[in-house]
C-alpha cells in the first residue's frame, strides 16, 4: 500500500459497503451485514440452488419446483437467498447504480460455482434489453459475469444473447405469466460464426424467481450450439412452504 493510500485510509476510513460501519478493508463487509448475509451454505437443489431442508449423504437431490418443471439446463447454484442483505445486494446492483458491489458479489458467485466452473466453461450473462441497457448503463449479470472470468481466468461472452423486444417487468406475475412474458424474446446475437457452438455454458443472472428468464437463456444458447449448460445466479427467491 502506497502513502498516499495509507494517508487517504486514515482520512477516509473504509466503510461496509452495506452500511455506515467502519471496516479493515475496501469492499468488506461488517459483522453485523457479513451475519445478515443469508448465503447457501447447506443442502441445496442441484438445479436451482434453493436451500433444501436435511441432507441426503451426497445424494443428488431436486426441489419441488425443478421436478415439477424440468429446467433446459443441467446444473444450478445460488450464492444467496433472495432475503435480507442478500435481498439489499440484488437491488443494490440492479437498481441503485451500486457497481461497486460487483466485486464482493462476483467472488460470492465464484465460490458459489467452484463445481461447475471448469477450465473450458464460457460465462454467457442472461441480456438485457437495450432500452433498458441505454437507461440503467449497464448489465448487471455482465458485471458479475466479467467479475468471475476475472477470478478463474474464464472466457466470458457479454453479448452472446439478446433481447429481441422488451418485456414487462415480471414483479408480481405469476409462474405461467413469467414463462409467457419472456417467450420467444431471447436469442443468440447474429454472428458469422457463434460463440456458443460447441462450448459448455455456464450463464450468469443476478437473482432467480421462477426460472423463466435463464430458461428462455438456455433454449436460446442449446439453439446456438451449446453442449452443455449450467445457470450460476447471485440469490435464488426461495419457494415459501
């Protein structure tokens, strides 16, 4: 650390970046906001990373949501529930211009995703329209996205996929609106040679509700080649019983 860094640090004290407490470093987390952090740390789904209750001794288990509806995809996780601070982190990035969360958030993701993060796999985040793009400037699953290829030196392909048109904003929408609502709207961009052909997928989305956006992402990158597939997502909204 320079002395100007030194100097600036005993000026400008680093803060959480959840809240005003002071911590020993720059995008740290307090212990309180570090306690609040719902993330996945028990049994989960291996489609979806939703929390599941007990243990199965290594058993490969499936919530009730993923058996019901088969996910295009052949393996999920989720670093948090989408709850409390995790709920803060998810708005933060998506609504509150909080890019400085990226980060934080991306290494979530990459501890998240350890199993399914190899060597060849190709991060490919869920679109954005780009009126919405033009509005918000950024894609917030991009940023997460580049966050991890830059922690395991993976490829990444930010505009692999596209919006055709744009849709509602799915709030308040139910299971079969949310899958109507995103038909036919994504697609892998028009290139002479795709990016996707032939290469193991992993895509990259900032939270999980019903799974319509990433299965609509996933149909559109299996159109394109892909081998294999995978969905990695910073909160999953948890199904409440």
């Amino acid at each position: 650390m320079s002395f100007m860094q030194r100097a600036l640090g005993m000026v400008y004290p680093d803060q959480c970046v959840l809240c005003s407490e002071y911590v020993d470093g720059q995008g740290a987390l307090c212990g309180s906001c570090w306690r609040e952090m719902p993330f996945q740390t028990g049994h989960s789904c291996d489609l979806c990373g939703t929390g599941l209750i007990g243990h199965t001794d290594g058993v490969i288990d499936h919530c009730d949501d993923c058996i019901a509806m088969p996910r295009p995809w052949n393996k999920g996780r989720a670093a948090l529930s989408y709850r409390d601070a995790g709920r803060r982190v998810v708005l933060g990035l998506k609504h509150g211009d909080r890019t400085d969360l990226v980060p934080i958030a991306g290494g979530w993701l990459a501890r998240a995703g350890t199993d399914i993060l190899t060597d060849d796999t190709l991060l490919v985040p869920v679109p954005l329209h780009w009126s919405r793009l033009l509005r918000r400037r950024y894609n917030q699953a991009a940023e997460l996205a580049k966050a991890i290829a830059k922690l395991y030196s993976l490829d990444v392909a930010p505009d692999a996929l596209i919006r055709t048109s744009r849709t509602k904003p799915q709030d308040g929408m139910g299971v079969d609106a949310r899958f109507k609502n995103v038909e036919n709207v994504i697609s892998s961009a028009t290139t002479p040679q795709s990016p996707l052909k032939g290469r193991k997928v992993c895509l990259i989305d900032d939270v999980m509700t019903s799974g319509a956006t990433l299965s609509a992402s996933a149909h559109a990158c299996r159109a394109a080649g892909a081998t294999q597939i995978s969905v990695l997502v910073l909160a999953r909204v948890d199904k409440t019983p």
